[in-house]
C-alpha cells in the first residue's frame, strides 16, 4: 500500500482495544447473627402494627430476602362459592393466612407480657393506697374518740379522705400503666370547671356546711329549732342537714339557707329553763292561783327540785292576768314532753281550786244619752204614726 504500511497481506486487521468490565458490586456488611427467637427489630407492638395494617409479619429485610428466592409452584387453588363465610381465612387450606394469625397471636402474646411488669405497678400503688386510707381513717376516729368531737366531722373527713386518696391513687395508677398523665390532668381541670361554675348552689351547700362545721352552733342529737322547725338533728353532711321532727318527719334543710336562719339550740346547755304560760280572771287572787300551780308541779319526774319551781305575774293581758310557771328540766331533751304534762296539770289544778281560766271577751259601754226606745205601732191603727 503506497504512503504507509498496511497489514501484511493474508492477516486480519488488529481487534480494537477491549471496553474494561464493570466492577463487581461490593459485598454487604454482614449481619450480626440473632439468636433463635429472637424477636424482630421494633419489638411485638411493630409486629402488631404491621399484622394489623395487613403486611406480613416478617421484618421488611426479611421480606426482600424472601423475594429474591424462587417462589415454588403452588397448584392453582380452586374457586370456592361465595356465601357468608367466605371472608373467613381458610387455616387448612392457606398456610399464609394461617402462619399470619399465628404470627398475630404470638405478637399480641408478647404484647401482654410486656405490658404484665406495668399492670402489676399500678395494682400496687392501688393497694398502697387502700391501706394508706385504712390507716388514716383508724387514726382519725381515734383522734375523734379521744377528743370527744362531733360525730359528723368523723363522717364528713372520712369521706373527704377516701374521695382524695381515690383521686391520687387513681393518677400514680394510670401514670404506672404508661398513659400521658398530663393531658389527663389538664382535661379533668377542665371538666371540673366547668362543673363548679354549673353547679353553684352546691358548692355553696358545701362551703355552708364546712361553716356549720367549724363553727358547730349544733351536734347530732340536739333539739334546735331553725327557720322555724323544731327537732332533733339526725344527720349533718357537707350539702344538706337532717332534723327529725316531733311528726317523726325527717326536715332535710340546704345548709347555705341554715347559716341565713336563726338557730336556737335547745339542749346545748344541760340545764334548761322551761316556761309555762297561763292566764287567770282579774278577779282570782294571784297569791292563791301561786300556791295551787306549785303544789301542782312539786315532785314531777321531769324537773328539778333545786332549783326549785317557780311563778311570776308575766303581764296584765286584755282579757285575763298572764301568769308564767318555770321550772327546770332534768334532762333538755325531754322539754316537749315536760311542757305538754305540766300545761295539763296546771288546768286541772285550777280547775279544782275554782280559779276562773279567762277566756277573750270585750264589753261595749255607750257614752252619752241612752237612746229612746221605739214603740211598736199599734196594730188597730191603720195610720203609724
């Protein structure tokens, strides 16, 4: 070949220079080995949630290593009818479904042994608590005892000591099980907000009481009489007070409306003062009605003989002289029953002694002259005249 060397002639041409071949992929880290039954990263609530989201039960790596394996053939399954329980997973005929609810099962196994530790916490700090109320309770009702306060303050603290030991065992209890205490909380401050602000009436009932409670104008088992009702109270709580009536009729009164009411308690002093009241004519003889009302009432059961009983001219009345007999009661709490005796022996008494017992009356006097008395007209006379 003329200007340049060619290839010999009978020999091929030279090959061009071969591309270089790409480099091989660099090897994985190997895997730290896990024991046999290990459970998988993110622990039984990541194998819940990935059951219940309807994924597998295995791992994601897990799952791609799976892919990359042949799939073996699996004859194809035949078609079932549909009806009511087709939706249901057939166990024996779909391995997968049934190593899924396995799968699932020993997710929510796990799932509970995890949770055992947290439950048994909160179960003690309940228990601590119910005992730490016992002792408190067994120690308040013998400061009581010893003190010798009013049986209702037992009742009252009690009940506010059990309602706040609840409360707090019930908070450390859920905090224990795992639960955001503070959204709990500041939801509950809330709703007890709104609470008070519906519910005024009440919380002023609950204020009275405390006022009736430290002040203590009355115990359970006195006779008092407030707003005009006259009985024994029965029961005082933080809302409401209870008085038995005479009737045996039970008179539940708001405690705020108590405080606004004048409040005469009857047996808070151990002697007590009885007034009789009764009236003689203006013509009986004070001197003699005193000695009949005295002998009356001398050695009755229900009063005093020292101090001894006495009678007083109590006021010059419109139609009689008022008289009033007082003697003192050896027990107050007998003051009905005692006035009701003596009322009835001090009538019969004056009965028997010819004392008059006056009753209202008025006599009408005409000032000036006495008029004229008419004459009938004559009844032969046919003019009147």
């Amino acid at each position: 070949m003329p200007g340049g060397q060619g290839p010999a002639h009978g020999q091929e041409p030279a090959s061009p220079p071969a591309e270089a071949a790409p480099a091989a992929p660099e090897a994985a880290p190997p895997t730290e080995a896990q024991p046999d039954g290990a459970a998988p990263e993110g622990g039984a609530l990541e194998t819940v949630r990935r059951v219940l989201s309807g994924g597998s039960a295995q791992p994601p790596a897990a799952a791609e290593g799976a892919a990359t394996e042949p799939a073996a053939a699996e004859p194809p399954a035949e078609a079932e009818p549909a009806g009511p329980g087709a939706s249901l997973p057939d166990f024996e005929g779909d391995p997968t479904s049934r190593q899924a609810w396995r799968d699932y099962g020993e997710a929510l196994l796990a799932a509970f042994v995890e949770f055992i530790p947290n439950l048994l916490r909160a179960l003690v700090v309940l228990l601590a608590f119910w005992i730490l109320y016992r002792v408190l309770t067994g120690v308040f009702r013998s400061l009581v005892r010893r003190t010798r306060a009013d049986p209702s303050i037992l009742g009252i603290g009690t009940r506010l000591t059990k309602y706040v030991l609840i409360a707090f065992g019930l908070v450390m209890a859920i905090s224990q099980l795992g639960f955001e205490v503070g959204s709990v909380l500041a939801g509950i401050s809330i709703l007890g907000l709104a609470l008070g602000l519906a519910a005024q009436e009440s919380l002023s009932n609950v204020i009275a009481g405390l006022t009736l409670l430290w002040d203590r104008p009355f115990r359970v088992g006195d006779n008092v009489t407030i707003a005009g009702t006259f009985g024994q109270v029965k029961e005082m709580g933080l809302r409401t007070t209870r008085i038995l009536t005479q009737e045996r009729l039970d008179a539940i009164l708001p405690n705020k409306e108590i405080i606004n009411q004048e409040i005469i308690n009857h047996t808070l002093n151990p002697q007590l003062r009885l007034p009789v009241r009764v009236s003689i004519a203006y013509k009986e003889d004070t001197r003699e009605a005193r000695r009949v009302l005295l002998r009356a009432v001398e050695g009755h059961r229900l009063i005093l003989d020292e101090p001894g009983p006495a009678m007083v001219v109590l006021a010059l009345g419109e139609s009689g002289v008022d008289l009033e007999l007082r003697v003192w009661l050896r027990d107050p709490h007998s003051e009905r029953e005692a006035l009701f005796e003596i009322t009835e022996l001090a009538k019969i008494a004056l009965d028997e002694a010819g004392i008059e017992i006056p009753f209202p009356q008025r006599t009408l006097h005409f000032a000036g002259r006495r008029p004229r008395a008419a004459r009938l007209p004559d009844a032969s006379s046919d003019t009147p005249e």
